[in-house]
C-alpha cells in the first residue's frame, strides 16, 4: 500500500499537478461564466439553434466578447493536457498499482496471514485494536483491481483536447480529428482492463469464502458477517459468476420494447 501512498511525491506526478494548478489558477476548463474573470465560453454554444434552449444557455455578444477576450489568459499557463495525464497514468501509476497487487498475492498465499491494527496505529489510545486478515486482503484486491481497470480504459483512447476552450472541443468533435481513437496501447489497455474486471470477481469471491470460513473470535475482525445473512454471501457468488460470464462470453438481452 505505501507504493501506492508515495505516488504523489513522484517528480513528474507533481509537475502535472502544478501546472494545472496554475491553469485553474487563472481560469476554468470549458465552463461557462458570463464575468470577466471567465476563461472560455458555453459548450452551449456548440448546439444547434433550435437546440439552444434551457438548460442550455447562449452568451450575447457582450459575454461572447468577455469570453474572447479572456482567452488570452489561457496564454500564460501551460496545463498538462489529457494526454499528459494518460502518461503518466500509464508510466507511473498502473505500474505501483501492479507493484501493490503483485505484493497482496504474496500476502494471500498465507491462509493464515492475520495482522493486528494496535490503537495507537489508529490514532486513538481509546480505540480497541483491530484484526485485518485475508478477509480484507482481498476486498482491498477487488477495490485495486477495480481501479487498475477504470485506469486502463481512461488511458486506452486519445480524449485530449488541443487546449480548454470551446473552439478547441469543435475540433475534437470534428470527422477526423481522431477523437476516442485507440492510443498505441490501446488494444492492451483494454484487455488488462478486462482481466482486472475478472480478477476482481475472483478476489471477491475468495473474500466471501474465507469470510464464510473463519472461525476465530470476529469480535475484533474489521469486517464480519452474522449467521443470518449468509444467505447474502450466497447471492454474491452467484451474481459475481453471472458477472464473469457476461465479460467472457457477452450478454444478451431481450426486452419488449414496443410494450
């Protein structure tokens, strides 16, 4: 987990962060703010005449003015683009979290792992200490895997606008700009965010077993289960199975769609 803890204090995840501290500093990405202070005009505008209704609001020459005009602060900053961040997401943050899954199956190849969470680790001196056993080892690799498989599809397809403004966002929507085309890694992305999904349903099903399994005092346990909702634990199996076989062999679902 520390692998994960530190990857804030890496130089270029900070390098990223600043600078687009600095562009919000001087305005906002795509929002539209009828003062000066505003730093791009409506996606509204974007829309059709006849489209151009509440919710969405248009900007009369005044504001369009304003909104032009303060384009020019965008000219002092240099914000990271998306791709910037895919970058780094892909060259710096997927491989801790790969780093952090690889040592949790080092950890849940101990049937017997247990590690006790004293107050004074908490916090508080008045707290009771706490027990974190596999239980918690492989919800905490669900919620990992999970994770690594958002990650993977938010690297896996070019969204990066050439700035933040509106002109901009009509160009990423234009036939050919190569908007939601798959990056180079892609096609790989997308198949480890896949096994991700997978290995998420297994570790949640090894989670629910040896939660079912345990029969030390749960008293100090983090997460435990009483006799009555086992039932629960039973419907979570099935519906991670049916979850696994719609990932590998597709879904098809049938509705009557003319009532």
């Amino acid at each position: 987990l520390t692998e994960l803890l530190v990857f804030s204090q890496d130089a270029e995840v900070q390098a990223v962060f600043d600078a687009w501290e600095a562009f919000l500093d001087t305005g906002s990405a795509f929002v539209a703010d009828t003062s000066l202070g505003s730093s791009t005009m409506s996606l509204g505008l974007l829309l059709p005449g006849a489209l151009r209704q509440s919710p969405f609001q248009t900007l009369n020459e005044k504001e369009m003015a304003y909104s032009y005009l303060n384009l020019y602060k965008l000219v002092v900053s240099d914000p990271p683009t998306i791709g910037d961040i895919q970058v780094v997401i892909e060259s710096v943050f997927l491989p801790s979290l790969d780093y952090a899954l690889e040592r949790f199956d080092v950890v849940d190849d101990s049937s017997t792992y247990s590690f006790i969470i004293t107050p004074k680790m908490q916090g508080d001196v008045q707290e009771d200490s706490v027990e974190f056993d596999l239980t918690e080892v492989y919800v905490l690799e669900v919620a990992m895997n999970l994770l690594r498989s958002f990650c993977s599809v938010a690297v896996a397809y070019t969204v990066s606008p050439s700035a933040y403004d509106s002109a901009a966002i009509i160009d990423l929507l234009s036939q050919g700009s190569g908007f939601f085309s798959l990056r180079t890694t892609g096609a790989t992305q997308m198949a480890a965010a896949k096994q991700s999904l997978l290995d998420a349903s297994y570790s949640l099903d090894d989670a629910v077993a040896f939660l079912k399994a345990e029969t030390d005092d749960q008293s100090d346990d983090i997460i435990t289960i009483d006799p009555a909702d086992v039932a629960e634990l039973d419907s979570v199996l099935k519906y991670s199975a049916e979850f696994r076989d719609y990932l590998e062999t597709g879904l098809t679902l049938t509705e009557d769609w003319n009532g």
